[in-house]
C-alpha cells in the first residue's frame, strides 16, 4: 500500500497515477461516465417527482400553520372585543335598571302622595258631611226642643192664667211669648 501512495504523490506519474488507481479499485471511465448520468437522471427525477413535491407540500403546511396561528390571534382579538362588548352591554343593561327602578320609585312615590291626598280628600270630604248632617240633626232637634218648650211654655201660661185671666188677655200674652220664642235662638 505505500508503494501505492508513493506512486500517487510522485508528480511525474501524476496521470498514470490516476489510472493505476483507477484499475486498482475496479473503476472504469466509460461505467463512471454512465453512473454519473445515472446519478444527475436519478437526481433529477427524485428532486423533479420526489423532493418538489414534498417542499411544496411542507411549504402548504407551513402556510396553513401560519394562516391558522393568524387566525387564532385574529379570533383572541374578537373574543376579547366581544368580551368587551359584552361588558359594555352589562354595564349599560345595569344602568338602564337602575334607571328604571329610580323612575319606578319615583312614580310609585307620587302614585302614593296622590292616593294620600284623594284619601284625605275623601276623609275631609266625609267630616263635611257629617259635621252637615250634625249641624242640620242639631236644628233639627234645636227647632223640635223649641216647638215643645213653646207648647209647655203656652200650657204652663194657660193653666196659671186659666185661673187669673181674661181670654183675650191669655191669647194676647200666648201670641207675645210666642213671637219671643222665636225671636230667641237657642
């Protein structure tokens, strides 16, 4: 073997060299010409048929994983913009019940005064009345006690008189006390 390599580095047996190498390890120059087509045809075809169509379909996914990881971002920024119209609709549904329960309030606070007052209306309404029919029982009975003071009065007077005076002058005092009765209010 060194004698080989002795061979290889010696300059004057430089192509010869080659040569003796060559047959040493069974190459040929017109097989290795062959196998150098064979392997560029076999190269080609596995980069044309095999090794394209494999960048191409990685290329796809890496595409795909780009547009879904997109649209994933894009998906987390409508979740939270929806998140925060969400809130907004709370925050203004809460306003808008708190408004209508102080609008309630307020109405059920002047439905309540007004009641009060057409109550109150009714019940001074109901003391005029009685205090009416009071005052018109109180005449009522006033002019009756006075009918029958009158009558004992003029019977009292006739039976005292009866015994003492004329009956002109009996008629005449009646008709006085009488008209003096009813001057007199009681």
């Amino acid at each position: 073997m060194m004698h080989f390599i002795a061979d290889l580095a010696s300059p004057a047996s430089e192509s010869s060299g080659f040569m003796h190498l060559m047959d040493t390890f069974g190459v040929r120059g017109d097989l290795l010409f062959a196998q150098v087509v064979n392997f560029c045809v076999v190269t080609y075809l596995l980069y044309r048929f095999a090794l394209k169509p494999v960048l191409k379909t990685v290329e796809e996914r890496q595409r795909k994983i780009s547009e879904g990881l997109q649209y994933a971002e894009e998906m987390k920024a409508q979740l939270a913009s929806a998140e925060q119209d969400r809130l907004k609709v709370v925050k203004q549904s809460q306003e808008d019940a708190q408004k209508l329960l102080e609008r309630t309030k307020k109405e059920s606070e002047i439905y309540l005064h007004e009641q009060k007052e057409a109550t109150e209306r009714k019940i001074n309404q109901m003391f005029s009345q009685a205090r009416d029919s009071i005052e018109m029982e109180r005449k009522q009975m006033i002019s009756e006690a006075r009918s029958e003071v009158v009558d004992l009065v003029i019977a009292t007077t006739e039976r005292i008189l009866q015994s003492s005076l004329t009956d002109e002058v009996k008629a005449s005092l009646n008709k006085q006390a009488l008209e003096a009765l009813k001057e007199e209010k009681f």
